[in-house]
C-alpha cells in the first residue's frame, strides 16, 4: 500500500490539469490503496482548489475521509463514480463503521460491568449490526451485504472478523486505518487519552487485586504451617503418652514379681512347727 501511493504522489508531483484529474480518478479505483493523506498534501494537488477542477480535489477528500452517504449527499457537486470507486468507497465506508464502532466501545464508561467489561473492551471484537451496516451503505438485502463483507472486505484484508447470520451482525478482529482530518486531530487525541486513562484504572485496580491475592496466600500458607506444626506437636504429645504408659505398665509387672518372690522367700524361711498343722 505505502508503494502504490509513493508512485501515485510521484506521478502527481509532475502532473497538471486534466493529467492530474485521470490520475486522482484512478488512484481512488486502486483495489489496493485505501489512504490518501499523502496525495492530499502534494502541492500540485491542493491548487486545484478554486479551478475548474476542483470537483475531483474533493473527490480525493471524500475517498480520504468520507462515507458512501457523503457521496450521496454531494453526489451533484462531485464527477460521477465508476464501479470500481463505488465498490472502494463502500469498503472505506465499513472501515469507518467499524472505527466507530469500536472507538465507542472502547471511550465509553465501564458501567455496571466494572473492572471485567474494562478489561474485556481492549480485546472484544467490534460488533456491527446487519441493519446499521445495510442503511449506511444502501444495501437492500442481507445477501448483498454479506457477499459485500466477505468477498470485497474479508478477502481484500480491509477487516478480519466473522459473520453471526444468526445474530444479524459483523464481528470484528482487525480493521485498516483510514485518514485522519487534521481539524479532527484534536478529538482523537482527546480519545485516546481518555482510553489511556481507563487502561491506567484498570491496570492500577488489577494491581491492587494483585496485592490483595498475594496477602491472601501469605495468610493461607501461614495458617497452613500453623496447622502443620500443631499436628506435629499433637503427635510428639501422642508418642509421649504412649511411652509413658509402656513404661508404667512394666514397672507395675517388675513390682509385682517382686513382691510374689519376696513372699515366697519369707513362706520358705519360716520353721515348720510354726506352720499350721492340718486337721485329721
């Protein structure tokens, strides 16, 4: 793309008149080229303004910054239009859709989602319906719109995305860029720093989140080794006890031996008359 305009500039660089007409009313039927900022500041190209030609400077104007309804409204005041630019402005026109689209969601506020539909606008699709896409393009059948979307967007790499039939809408991955009005520089600028500052809400709130989950685990980890050593220490307990009760019980069998052979040596020391004699 940046080839094919680096040669139509060069070529508008040394054309004038009528050369520069044909030369502006092939670059915008290019299958290729979908930016026109670069051929918009050639020097021979804004002198057309206030000529007899100047009808295909704004011809280059709209295919840079405008929609197929644009042409619509103008469409007296601007050289009519091959199918080949017709089908080029309708394709600029699902890339400006799309842009808006997605600049909404991306601008708008998280609401009631929260931190979850923050996070989930920098990496959702844009989602068009079929309908917002047939009015802004004048298309009246949906079969016409997808055959549109598929062969002359999908194909030609304007959008990657899919196609709900069941959800009557576009679902958009990736679009191209188009160009951008220099009166407008201060919007989108504006735009973006309001998307920057909800990136830097999000990204300061998962880091708070992140805090917290880390606290969480060093509190889980220390209950878990406070349980540990508890069970550790029940068990030495255990094992104590037990030792004490082997030993108690071996010392009450150790006694009573004792005890049974002292009575036995005191029973054998005694002299017999003093033993008593069984009756007859």
């Amino acid at each position: 793309m940046e080839e094919k305009i680096e040669q139509y500039c060069i070529l508008a660089k040394g054309a004038r008149g009528r050369a520069l007409v044909d030369l502006i009313q092939k670059a915008t039927a290019e299958p290729s080229l979908f930016v026109f900022g670069e051929l918009l500041d050639v020097e021979s190209v804004r002198e057309l303004a206030g000529t007899e030609f100047s009808s295909s400077l704004e011809l280059l104007k709209l295919f840079a910054y405008g929609t197929w309804k644009d042409y619509k409204a103008g469409a007296e005041s601007l050289p009519p239009l091959d199918d080949r630019q017709k089908l080029k402005l309708k394709q600029l026109t699902v890339v400006s859709i799309v842009e808006r689209t997605k600049c909404h969601a991306l601008l708008s506020p998280p609401g009631a989602q929260g931190r979850k539909g923050a996070e989930q606008k920098g990496r959702e699709e844009a989602t068009v319906p079929y309908e917002h896409l047939m009015s802004e393009l004048d298309i009246s059948n949906v079969r016409e719109l997808e055959d549109l979307l598929i062969t002359e967007c999908f194909y030609s790499h304007v959008l990657k995305g899919k196609l709900d039939q069941c959800k009557r809408c576009l679902h958009v991955h990736e679009v191209i860029g188009r160009d951008v009005r220099v009166e407008d520089l201060d919007e989108t600028i504006s735009g973006i720093e309001s998307w920057l500052g909800a990136c830097e809400g999000v990204l300061k709130e998962l880091e708070e989140r992140a805090v917290y989950v880390s606290a969480k685990a060093s509190e889980a980890q220390e209950r878990r080794a406070a349980i540990v050593a508890q069970e550790d220490a029940m068990g030495a307990q255990a094992e104590e006890i037990a030792d004490i009760g082997l030993t108690g019980s071996q010392e009450s069998l150790d006694m009573d031996e004792a005890i049974g052979r002292n009575m036995m040596e005191i029973l054998e020391d005694e002299p017999a008359s003093s033993r008593p004699k069984r009756r007859r």
